[in-house]
C-alpha cells in the first residue's frame, strides 16, 4: 500500500463514482479499479458497497476514508512546515559601507524584513572593494558600496547618484551667507578625507571630482570614517565633503552646504554575485523602488549591470 492509493480511494469516496474519480486522478478506469481492488485485497475486506450506486463506503471503508484523509493533510502539513523550517533557517548576508547606514539603508532593510519575516539578515560594514572579495567568497549575499570597480563574476547596478556636501563649522566666518559652494571655493582650506586606508577610497573619489575640474587640493587630511572627519569639523578644524544622506550626524556647531559645482554626487551601487539574481535580490531592488517613491527620490533603478569600470 502506498499514497497513491490513499489518494485514489479517496476520490472514489468523494465523486462516489469511479467514472468521475477517473477523471479527476487523470487516469484511465480499469487501472483505477484494479488498484482499489489491490487495495482491498491487502486489506482482506471490502471497502465498498458492490453493486451501490452512487457509490457507498462499507463500515470499514467510511473508517479508512476518514484515516486516509488524515494522513494526506499532515504530509501537507509537513511539506508546509518544512518549507518554513528552511526559510526561517535562510541567512541573506549584506555587506554596506558605513555611510550608507546614515541614509535610507536602515529603512530599505527595515521594509524588507517586513517582506519576509522569516529570514535573518545579517548586516556587514566594509569597504566596497573588501565587498567584491565577499561576495566572491560567500561571506556576503549582496553589497551596498559607492566606488566603481569592474568583474565579470559580479553584477552591480547603479541605485542613484546622490549628491554630495560640504560639512563646515557653524559660525566659519568665511562662510557666512553663503547658500552654497564651489570646488574652487574650498581648493586650499584644509579638508578631512575618509577612511585612511586603502588605494581605491571614498578618499581619493574627493581627490578625482578636484582633478575633474582641474583642482589639485594640497591640504588633505586623512582620518578613518566619517564621524571623526564629522568631529574634526565640529571642533573648529577644516571642513569635509560629505555624502548628503550624513547631513542626518547632528553635531553642535556643524552645518552642511551644498556644492554648486555640476555632477558633485557619489554612486550607490547595489552589488551580487553575477546569476545570483533570485528572489532576494528581485525583492530587494522592489523594496529599494517603494522607499524611492515613499520619499519621492525621482530615481529610476536601472536593472540592467553596470558594464563600465
Ligand atoms: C540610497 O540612499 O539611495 C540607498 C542607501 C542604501 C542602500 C540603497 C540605497
């Protein structure tokens, strides 16, 4: 006896006809018959009334309906279940660079943990470059960075453009009034970088916007993040470019200007192993589209890669 003829046992009781439970199961009547006749044979009693119609269960035939409907619903049930068990197991791991927690990431994560509250995720700073070993090696399922690299191996869509700013101590007298700034405006002063680590770094982006417009800033300094190139400012010492999402960091006596220089912005690519994009990622890039319209971002997310280096 196996499921099989639970299942077609069951379809004669409820069609009470083998001509209709014919075609509900989708075979052939003679097999159908042949098959409650094993059934009947192993058991060594009728489960049918012969000769009723429409068809009646005997006594024992009503109890083994009753049993077999039983058994089919928990093997659902655990199929269900099972499914469940696997996905509350399932782990997305997200790499991010830090600049990005002070922006829409946390409520990006925050609605797509509403989207599936079964799985865990895990969130990860590092570095964008760091991201590509990570998701090479598995250490991490996605990654959210800023800088433009190129491999085959991995996909990365460009989210947005977002604007950068100049971070500048309240009361810095030479910038008193002013609605905005320009490169050239700030080409001398004294400028905190981040992080002081590494070749390709959000540091060294800063550097390349001056050569872009033909500006060699002289008087960088370096610190590790944002924070401290945030503090340093608030102290009373230079100013730094900032992302616009850190205008979030309230320190006392920090203000932001905007850069009046075209094209001033940093990327925010979202990054994953290339073929690797299922479920996670289609519903990740749905989730990011709802925050850009909840907060009326006029960005399209183009969901083609990024093919350029
Ligand atoms: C954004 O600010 O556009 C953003 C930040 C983190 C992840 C995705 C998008």
């Amino acid at each position: 006896m196996d499921l099989r003829h639970l299942k077609y046992f069951i379809a004669v009781v409820e069609e009470q006809s083998f001509t209709k439970a014919s075609k509900r199961l989708f075979i052939a009547q003679p097999p159908l018959s042949r098959q409650i006749q094993s059934l009947e044979d192993e058991l060594g009693l009728p489960l049918l009334e012969r000769g009723s119609r429409p068809i009646q269960t005997t006594e024992a035939g009503q109890f083994f309906y009753q049993y077999a409907k039983r058994i089919l619903s928990s093997m659902e049930q655990m199929v269900l279940m099972t499914k469940r068990v696997g996905q509350t197991a399932q782990t997305l791991k997200v790499g991010f660079v830090g600049s990005l927690l002070l922006g829409l990431l946390p409520q990006i994560i925050y609605e797509f943990r509403k989207l599936l509250p079964g799985i865990n995720i895990e969130l990860i700073e590092m570095g964008t470059l760091e991201q590509l070993e990570a998701l090479k090696s598995g250490k991490i399922d996605v990654g959210f960075g800023r800088l433009k690299f190129s491999d085959p191996a991995i996909t990365r869509i460009l989210l947005r453009d977002e604007p950068l700013v100049l971070a500048v101590h309240e009361h810095d007298p030479r910038f008193m009034g002013f609605d905005g700034v320009y490169l050239s405006d700030i080409v001398d002063e004294a400028l905190w970088c981040y992080p002081n680590t590494g070749q390709q770094t959000f540091a060294n982006y800063i550097k390349n916007i001056f050569a872009e417009h033909g500006l060699n800033p002289k008087n960088i300094k370096y610190v590790s993040n944002i924070q401290l190139a945030l503090g340093m400012v608030a102290s009373g010492e230079g100013m730094s470019i900032v992302p616009q999402n850190s205008r979030a960091i309230l320190m006392t006596n920090l203000k932001y200007l905007p850069i009046l220089d075209a094209g001033v912005a940093s990327p925010i690519f979202l990054s994953f192993r290339s073929g690797d994009d299922g479920e996670f990622i289609q519903l990740l890039l749905k989730t990011i589209e709802f925050i850009y319209q909840k907060i009326e971002l006029n960005e399209q997310i183009n969901l083609k890669s990024c093919s350029d280096s």
